[in-house]
C-alpha cells in the first residue's frame, strides 16, 4: 500500500518564511512557520513592508464563502523591496519597490489570458487559499517574503507612500476596474457609490480624478461630511430615507455598489437614469429581488466586476501615482490583527487596515 | 361628468373591447379625435395580437382602466392628413406600434428614444395629451400623431408584417444596442413565442450563430427546420445545459412568465450580456456572484423609438423577414386569447380586421 505523505507547509519548499494563519472558522489567527520555493528564472522575491486588510480576508478567514482550506494565510494587497530576481526576470531589480495583488497565477492560453483579463481566467490562482501550479496552497501577504512570477508582479510608483498605496492593489483595481469598462470615467457623468468602506472610499477619489460628479449613497448619516469635506464627493443620500431617494431618482448614469450585505436593488435602479448601470462589485451570497419593469422601462442593466487583469492593475498604480490617490489607512501592528478584525466586521476603520509587516512581524 | 366612449370625439369609430379582468372581449362602439393638423387617420386592415394585449386585458399588471381596445401591431391605409403633414399622403401603407404620444422635448425624445419618455402614451389604456383614453387597433380606425406613424414597406406583406411593429422592434432595438450584430458572435433566444421567433430571424440576418433555449422539446424541429436557429437547447436536460455553460454572447429572454435566472446567466461567458424583454409579473431572484465572477450584465428593453422603429421595418423589407402567423377573424379573437394563454400559436395571431370586423 502506497501512502502520500504531506509536506508540512515549513518543508513543502527550500526558502523559510513566517506569517499568521488562521487555522479554522473561528478565524483567530496567530504565528505561523511556513516555506516559499526558491526564486525561479521568471520570480520576484520580495520582502514585505506592509499589507492591507481586504474584507474579503474576513470572510475567508471564517469561511464565509465555503471554499477555505487552513491553515490559512490571508492577504492580497502585499508591497515591499525586491530582494531577488530571476535569472530570466525583465521587469524588476533588487530595491525596486513593487506589489502585489489577488492573483499569482493564470493558464496564460485562454481567451481571458490573451486579452490581459487574467482575473476571469478559469484556472486563476489566487495569491492565498488557492492551489498552485506546483499542487501546494498560496499563502498571502500576512508574512514576512513573497516569491512571485513577474507577470504578477505590479511596479509601485516612487511617490506613492506603500501603506497608504497598498489597499489599491485590490479595493482601488477592483474600482477602476469597472469604472472603466463600462464607460462610467468620462468628465460630466455622475455616479453613485453605495457604501463608505475599503472599496467605496476610492471609488469616490477614482471618480473624482476622472472628472465625475459623485453621489455616495450609504445608510449612516454620520458619514456624510466625511464624504463632502474629506473624499470630495459632491453629495450625499442617506438610502433609508425615502425623501431622499425620490428626489434623486432618475439623476445617475451608474451606481458602483460596494456593499456585499443583502439590500434591496430597486431603489438603486430607480436612481439611474435611461441607459444607467448598477455595477456590483460587492457579492452578496443570496439572490438578490429584480423586478423586471424598472429594468426594461429605461433600458438599464445590473452588471458585476471582479478585480481586474495584471496590465489593467498596474495602469491603475501609475494613474494613482499621476494624481495621488492613495487609501485612507489606519496602519496597525501584527498582533492588532484579530482586534482589527473585530472592527472590520463593525465596519469601524477609516477605510482601510494596514499591517506594518516590517516592522512589527516577528519570528518568535 | 365624464363622457361616453362614443361621444367624446367626432369621429365614431368601432372595435371589440375588454370590460373587465375576465379579458373577454365584445363590440364597443367608440370614437376618434376629427383628423388634427398634424395627424394622419389610418383605416385599420390587420392587426397584430400581442401577448401585452392578453395581460392587460386581464389587468395582470395591475393598472387597466376598462373599457380597452388593445392592439399595437397596426397596418392600414391612410385616409387622411392634416395640413401640417408632409411624410404621409391618402393611400400610403402605414403602421402604427406601441406609441402614439411623447413629450418631444425630454432627453428621451430628443435623441429619438421616444420609449423612454417619462410621459409617453400608449397606444391603447393610456391617457392621452387632451385627457381622453387611447383605444388600440382592434378597432376600424385610428387618428395619430404623424411623428408616430410609420411607413410601410410596399413589399412587406400587410399581414405577416404587422407583428414586426411590437415584436420586432421590442427584439431589434436590444440587439443593436447591446452589440448583438457582430457576426459569428452566438446568441441564445430564450423561449420561442411572438417575440422568440422573430429573435431567431433577426439573429440569422446579423450573421449569429442561434441557439433556441426552451423549455420543452416539442419546438425543436420548427426552430431548426422553418426557423433557421442553428441549434436548440432543451432547459430540463441537466447534460446538453452543462454542455453549454459559457458558451454564449448574448441571450434575449422572452419568457414572459416568472423563471429562474441563473442556468441562463451560467450559459454566457465572460462578458456576456442577458437581456430581458418579457415582462413577468412579478420580481425575479437575480444571484450576484455570477455577474461578479464573469462580468456578466442583466439589461432591460422596452420596444424602440420611431425612428429606429422604421429603420426595423426597412431592414426586415430588405431581408424579408416578416412573422409567422394565424390568421384569425374579430369574432374568434376570444378563442385566440385562450390559446395565447397556453402559447398554442405558432407564433402570433393577426386579426383580420379589415374583412372582418364588422358592424352588428
């Protein structure tokens, strides 16, 4: 009888490595010892400065969406300093700074791949909770290195501050992302943002640099000079409020909905005008209420969006190095993470946890 | 007070009528405006039988205002115009569809999208610019608008192409706007009625590939055979829907019942766009995670604007597309109704109004 025995995760590669796991749905994480493989001809090594706090870590941390295998390694808006490189490595030296976003990896052969939409690639593989090429799990930025293929790999501008810049290589790309498809970055426009958290706070600023004018829709009041004074959007409705929502009906040419919570779709579609698109970039698990007529009655549509390819991601780096976008972050030591976690269930976080890896990750 | 049907307008006029939520329909006399500067009176020969026209004749909707004269698939001839009229003459072939009145001057209106106006009249159970109800065209005659009355193509049958003034706008204008021209791009049709077929027709003259999607096999030879769909996908057999995930542009839906929404958005792959043209009573179960996943969309579409209307009707003359139908006298339109009800047509009745409706 032949057995496979398991590597455990220190020894399933030759470089050690160190992070915080989660090792069931309880979602608490704590230290862990594990291994990345040697730096291949077409790898980037890395050492991780910092790494934001995606909601989408929470949920799979408590395998909210079913799919979590632990331990588990949250973590896809990882930047730091190359440390190594490739022999076969084009785009990247030792010391430059880079990051890293939701995928490492694709199958590079599909329809998806060959139009640079590696994030609607079947065989994607995420940078955490996925299986690899090589048949091991990723593990995520919650640690101290990463090793990556260079496709995967996004230049990070030099005058973007990396704590502040790296909730961009998930909550901004995943904003731009269908901003741009589906024409809603044109000047004069005006767009609603439903929800004020990690992806909503840089909807508001993307928008805004593409010259749009920008509703935030939420259903907290106390949000709203935040909005105003602080984002720059233009204005604000509360979206329990019924006043509220009939003097706006009709005004939007598109809704980017950021909340991943069941709520319902109609009044949004009501705020569109003729031709408007209510763009999900939240996913809430349960079906959602269409009624059909509103739909029909202006021609509008209901459409979602997932992160985004490697050359969209990295277009979306250097325009926020253009016109300075960053997150809004609150910048957090390693053993503040399940405390932060916490909060990010409360939504309490101006917008955006980030962990100071460097400095407050440590081996014990 | 208001007044009687026959007595609100100088022009008597004469239909069949619903009362009230049963949908049958009997004899009503009525009465049209006297012929406006800018109006054009059309003598009523066919009209198509719509599916909208069974639903608010029994109020399924829930905002019929009895009695009505549904009908908005109209062809006729003109009668007369007004003196402001310059695209119509006495004798020309024209058509009227879902419209008869629009605001002109909203965003809609002006970019020809008079089917978006927010205060658009209906051809029938409406409420019209001087406060009077609109009557549809199971009647023998119908003043409108010059701006909404549409030319007729000479060799375009009267008959067979009078549904093309609902059903093949509310198919066409979708599929322009939503990119579905693109030959060799694959196109589902889901549900083959009035609206379905034609579907299949318009999608073969674009150039598509066109998969029939239904719910029973019984559709399957017609849809190849008469129709021309390339091939047909049955929704019960778990194997032939698996086959097909991800394998389609585009779907226009226009199942008009209440019907689940995902094995549909499953068939499209990555950026593939689900239209939905029937209109189900009630709210369906829209599940997020596969738009999400595959940047797919739900887009609505509500018939189309005059011009695109006549842009439509001059295309299907060029490519002799025109609809399937029965035939039916006035007085069998109850008959027709109950077997609407049960999609038994293939694949819409056109009363013949111009021998048949007659006065008692």
């Amino acid at each position: 009888m032949t057995s496979i025995i398991k590597k455990s995760p220190e020894e399933q590669h030759r470089q050690k490595a160190f992070g915080w796991a989660a090792r069931d749905a309880s979602g608490v994480l704590s230290p862990f010892k594990f291994s990345r493989r040697a730096t291949g001809d077409e790898d980037v090594t890395f050492k991780v400065l910092y790494c934001g706090i995606c909601h989408s870590d929470l949920h799979n941390i408590k395998n909210e969406w079913g799919s979590s295998t632990y331990p588990l390694v949250p973590g896809h808006e990882i930047v730091g300093i190359v440390t190594e490189v490739g022999s076969k490595v084009q785009k990247f030296k030792v010391g430059d700074r880079v990051g890293v976003g939701c995928l490492v990896g694709a199958c590079h052969s599909c329809d998806s791949c060959s139009q640079h939409l590696e994030n609607y690639c079947p065989k994607m593989v995420l940078t955490y909770k996925s299986i690899d090429y090589d048949g091991n799990t990723t593990y995520g930025g919650y640690s101290d290195i990463m090793v990556v293929n260079e496709h995967y790999a996004i230049h990070f501008p030099e005058n973007l501050p990396l704590d502040a810049g790296a909730p961009l290589l998930c909550a901004g790309i995943t904003v731009y992302s269908p901003l741009k498809y589906y024409g809603l970055d044109k000047p004069g426009l005006h767009i609603g943002v439903v929800g004020l958290g990690g992806l909503g706070h840089v909807a508001v600023k993307f928008a805004k640099a593409f010259g749009v004018k920008v509703t935030v829709i939420s259903t907290s009041p106390a949000k709203m000079s935040e909005a105003i004074q602080h984002l720059g959007a233009d204005a604000f409705l509360v979206s329990r409020d019924p006043e509220q929502l009939q003097g706006a009906m009709g005004t939007m040419d598109g809704i980017i909905d950021t909340v991943s919570a069941f709520h319902p779709l109609m009044p949004l579609i009501g705020l569109l005008k003729s031709d408007g698109k209510l763009v999900m970039v939240g996913a809430p698990e349960k079906p959602l209420e269409l009624a059909v007529f509103p739909l029909l009655a202006g021609r509008k549509t209901v459409a979602g969006s997932m992160i985004g390819g490697l050359k969209e991601t990295q277009e979306m780096i250097d325009f926020a190095g253009k016109h300075n976008i960053t997150a809004d972050v609150e910048v957090i030591p390693m053993d503040y993470v399940n405390t932060a976690m916490e909060r990010l269930v409360k939504a309490d976080v101006r917008y955006r946890f980030v962990i100071d890896i460097a400095n407050t990750l440590r081996a014990d | 007070m208001a007044k009687n049907p026959e007595e609100e307008h100088p022009v008597k006029a004469f239909g069949w009528a619903a009362r009230d939520s049963s949908g049958v329909l009997s004899p009503f006399h009525f009465s049209r405006r006297e012929n406006g500067d800018d109006d054009v009176t059309v003598k009523i020969f066919y009209c198509g039988v719509c599916h909208s026209d069974l639903h608010v004749a029994k109020n399924e909707w829930g905002f019929t205002n009895y009695p009505i004269v549904p009908g908005h698939e109209i062809v006729g001839i003109v009668t007369k115009v007004g003196k402001q009229v310059q695209k119509f003459r006495v004798g020309d072939k024209v058509g009227v569809g879902v419209l008869v009145g629009s605001c002109k001057s909203c965003e809609g209106c002006q970019q020809d999208l008079e089917n978006y106006c927010p205060q658009l009249v209906f051809t029938y159970n409406s409420i019209d610019c001087d406060g009077t109800k609109t009557y549809g065209g199971y009647s023998d005659v119908i003043v409108v608008h010059q701006r909404y009355v549409l030319r007729f193509p000479d060799n375009l049958p009267s008959d067979a192409g009078a549904p093309l003034l609902c059903a093949g706008i509310t198919v066409y204008s979708p599929m322009k706007y939503y990119g579905m021209t693109e030959p060799g791009k694959h196109l589902g049709v889901a549900g083959l009625g009035g609206l379905g077929h034609v579907a299949v027709k318009f999608g073969k003259a674009f150039g598509l590939k066109v998969t029939v999607i239904s719910g029973s096999q019984s559709k399957e030879v017609e849809a190849i055979n008469r129709l021309g769909a390339d091939s047909f996908l049955v929704t019960s057999d778990p194997a032939k829907m698996k086959a097909a995930i991800g394998t389609m542009d585009f779907i226009i839906d226009t199942i008009s019942a209440v019907h689940p929404l995902l094995p549909l958005l499953s068939l499209l792959r990555l950026n593939g766009k689900l239209v939905t043209v029937g209109l189900p009573n009630k709210p369906l179960e829209l599940p997020i995670f596969p738009l999400v996943l595959g940047r797919k969309l739900i887009g609505g579409s509500d018939a189309g604007g005059m011009k695109e209307t006549q842009e439509m009707l001059d295309f299907c003359a060029k490519n002799n597309i025109t609809a399937d139908i029965e035939l039916i006298k006035m007085d069998e339109i109850n008959k027709a109704m109950e077997r609407l009800a049960k999609s038994d047509v293939r694949y819409r009745f056109v009363i013949d109004v111009g021998n048949s409706l007659s006065h008692p």
